[in-house]
C-alpha cells in the first residue's frame, strides 16, 4: 500500500496540535478562576478563598507545564514537514510567533514562579498582581498564536517578493496583518471557549466534592464563581459565534456554505443535523429550518447565500468533517447555554446544592467543553482547505520536498507513544492533587505560624500534643502537674 506524505503530514500536525490543545485553553479559564478568587480574598480576608487561590494554583501550574511540553514540537514541524510553507510565508508568520514568546510567554512563565512560590515571600497584593500577569500572559499567547492562524485564514498586510521558487510574502503592514479581517472575530470566540473551558472544569471538581460531602465550603463557593463564568461565558459564545459566522460569509463564502451544507446559491436553509452528500447536492436525513441561515445572515428568509456552485471543485472544502464538527460545536454550545442558566436559576432558588442528579451532570459535563473546543478547531482548519494560506498557497504545495511518508508514519508512532505517556502521568498528578484537595483554611494558618514540622507533627500526634485530640491537652495537663507535685 502506497503511504500519502500529504495525508500522513496533515494528520501528524493535526494530531501533535490537538493533544497540545487540551491544555492551553484550560489555562486560559483557571487563569481567571484564580484571578477571581485571590481578589475576593484581598477583599474579604476570608481564609477560605485563599484556599480556594492556593489549590486552583497547584492545577495550573501542572496545566501549565503541560502546555509547554505538548506545545515545543510543533515549531519543529514547520521545517520537517511543511519547508516550503515555512520558506514562503515565513516572514510574515514568524513574527506573530516571535512575539508570543517575547510578549506573552515570558511573561507569563516569569510571574509564575512568584505565583506558585511566593505565596508567604511577597506582599498579597503582589502576589494577587503576579497571579494578574499569568492570567494575561495566557491570553497574549492566545492573541498572537490566533493572529498567526487567522492570516492564513484571511491574509492581508503583505506582498509578494521574488518570482518561482524564491518568491516569498513579506510584511508591508504590521498591524494590517495583526488586524486581518477575522483575527478580532476569532480571539473573541477562541477566549470565550476557553472561559467556558475553565469554568466547567471548575464545576466538574467541586461537583464531585460536594457529592462526596468534601470541602463542601470551598466546593460551594467555587462552584457558584465558576457557574457565573460559565454561564456569562456560555451566552456570549453563541452571540461571538454568529458574528464570527457574518464574517466568514464575507471573508470565505465556500467555508461557510461547507458548514451549512449549502450546495447551490439562493436562499439557505440552516440545518440543525444532517449527511451532506456532494453527489445529489443535497443534506441527506437532514433536519433545517428554511431561509434560516439567510435570516441569521440578512435578517431576511429569502436573501440569496453563496453556495458551493460558485467555486471550482477543486477549491471547495472536504464536506463531512467540518460539517459535522461544526454542528457538533454549536449543538454543545446550545447544551452549555441550558445547563449554566438552569443551575443559575436553582442556585438563585437555594436548591442548586442539594439536586445530586444535577451535580452528577456537572461532574461529567467537562467532556463538552474539551470536545466543542477541538470541533470548532477541526472545522475551522478543514474548512479553510484545500488552502493552508487561504487563496495564496495550496497544502499540496507548502509540503517539504525531502520529507517521506515513512519517515512522518515512525515520527506519528513515536508522537502518539510518547503522548499517551505523557497524558497517562498528567491524569496521574491531577487525580492525585484533586483527591488531596485545598487545605484548609485553618490548618493552611497554622503552617506558615508554626513551620512545616510543627504542624506535621500537630497532624499525626508524634513529637507533642496533638491539635486535634483534646485528650491529648489533658494528658499533658494532668502529667505536668504530677510532675511539679
């Protein structure tokens, strides 16, 4: 059987790419779970967010570095697999990329060590402005990484210098390019994800908490922070993805009547499920609603929509997978919608705490957001092809010249090996400082009073009294006073 090295490329790159993303978008949301938390507790002096600050902490950082692992090999892959991609538009790709590491990673990856470390060495208000940074920091790498992306999605701020095999694109606009007409559409949408990310992971944890009666006053209170995240973050979703979604009918019309399974130019249905099937021109097994989609467009049932007769074969996306991934996305993000609002309203009536079915749909519902976040990258990459710079360069040509199939098949093998072990010990760590928990507030105190041995000692009742037996204070009462007798 003959090895495709373009099939074997792109599936290498979207494997590497996916893995990595499960955790920069987490970071994103625990980054403002913290920035939250920690600011309520310089508000309030209530211990128990502290606890709360200090425990999201030690998640992020494993989530963290985590991302910076998963997130190395990727450069590599421009100049293994994709040369003549990295030849060609390099200059302008490059500096976005460069300016996530000098703005945003250093940034980032600087105040984390106060973060982690200096929770007793720095002044709170310090720590709570380094806790500010990381959380920022995380989201400058989103903008310059999504900047990067959307050119290749809709370039602009460039030209192109050389002819045949020299010819290159060059920046003639910075900010042109960094303002690419869907950059400002795709950040919005890209963050959100990653709120509602953070937020249900959130919920998910202390979910479990409270069903298991454990830290059930940090549970609460994180649960009900996280909740009014997730539901804010839930609503917008649905109002930054219909933007996004005018944008693209501008900026790239055959992505769009992809997604909707449009075939034909005229007034377009939107379809809730369905098979496309590109040889009748039709959604087969389909359920729509008519002139939905000209309405969402054009507030009108019958304003005509690009369709996909308006595009040679040859450049029309692959149909099933960002079809059925976009739905996929939008039907989660309607699920996110339901589920935030209606535990709102059994938060707002008291009840929410005491529904264990609900807490159970919580514990589980983190699936949602990890898939919706992948969905909504898959459709997005597959429906820009078969461009990997949208009308400038094909993906057949950026491949490198040199590169064999075999050659990506043994890098995919050693990549997926190397992954599982890698999310084997992530899983590992997590379980392990989740079935921990945050310490409490008091014993939390007594440690940076009396020192780590002392309270060590205080919990396992070697070496003196034990804290939490009175018994103990009487037996050494009772035995100092013998001795002075």
């Amino acid at each position: 059987m003959d090895l495709d090295v373009l099939f074997l490329s792109r599936f290498q790159f979207g494997l590497t790419i996916m893995f990595h993303y499960l955790f920069p978008p987490l970071s994103i949301g625990l980054g403002v779970i913290m920035v939250v938390t920690e600011g309520t507790y310089l508000k309030t002096k209530n211990k128990q967010y502290e606890a709360m600050a200090r425990f999201w902490t030690k998640i992020f950082a494993v989530v963290f570095a985590m991302g910076v692992a998963t997130g190395i090999v990727m450069e590599f892959e421009f100049g293994t697999n994709w040369a003549t991609y990295s030849r060609y538009v390099g200059d302008v790709f490059g500096s976005p990329l460069a300016a996530e590491g000098i703005f945003a990673f250093f940034l980032e990856s600087g105040f984390l060590a106060v973060l982690v470390f200096g929770w007793d060495r720095v002044s709170p208000k310090m720590h709570f402005f380094s806790t500010v940074m990381v959380s920022l920091g995380s989201m400058f790498s989103a903008v310059w990484i999504v900047v990067a992306n959307s050119w290749m999605q809709t370039p602009t701020g460039y030209h192109i210098v050389g002819e045949g095999m020299t010819a290159r694109a060059e920046i003639t606009d910075f900010w042109a390019m960094v303002f690419n007409p869907s950059s400002v559409d795709r950040l919005v949408h890209t963050l959100i994800g990653a709120f509602i990310l953070g937020a249900f992971f959130v919920m998910s944890i202390t979910a479990w908490y409270i069903l298991h009666r454990r830290h059930l006053e940090m549970a609460k209170q994180s649960f009900t922070i996280a909740l009014v995240i997730g539901t804010i973050a839930s609503l917008a979703a649905l109002l930054s993805g219909h933007t996004q979604a005018n944008t693209v009918s501008v900026t790239q019309p055959a992505k769009l009547a992809t997604f909707e399974g449009h075939f034909r130019t005229g007034p377009a249905d939107l379809y809730l499920f369905g098979i496309p099937n590109a040889e009748e021109e039709r959604v087969d097994f389909g359920l729509s609603i008519p002139g939905g989609l000209s309405f969402l467009l054009h507030n009108d049932f019958t304003t005509p929509v690009t369709g996909l007769d308006q595009f040679p074969v040859e450049d029309r996306p692959p149909l099933q997978i960002p079809f059925q991934t976009y739905h996929l996305m939008v039907a989660l993000g309607m699920y996110f919608i339901f589920i935030t609002l209606l535990a709102s309203f059994f938060r707002w009536r008291g009840a929410l705490f005491d529904k264990r079915w609900m807490m159970w749909v919580f514990v589980f519902s983190i699936i949602g957001p990890y898939i919706a976040n992948q969905a909504g990258w898959i459709a997005a990459e597959v429906g820009r092809q078969p461009w990997i710079v949208h009308g400038l360069l094909r993906t057949s040509d950026a491949l490198s010249k040199a590169v064999q199939a075999e050659e990506v098949l043994t890098s995919i093998i050693l990549f997926t090996v190397i992954y599982l072990f890698l999310l084997a010990i992530w899983l590992y760590i997590m379980n392990e400082k989740i079935k921990a928990g945050p310490e409490e507030p008091a014993l939390a105190a007594t440690a940076r009073e009396g020192g780590l041995l002392d309270t060590m000692t205080s919990r396992t009742g070697t070496g003196g009294p034990s804290l939490t037996d009175p018994r103990e204070k009487t037996r050494s009462s009772d035995d100092s006073g013998k001795e002075n007798k």
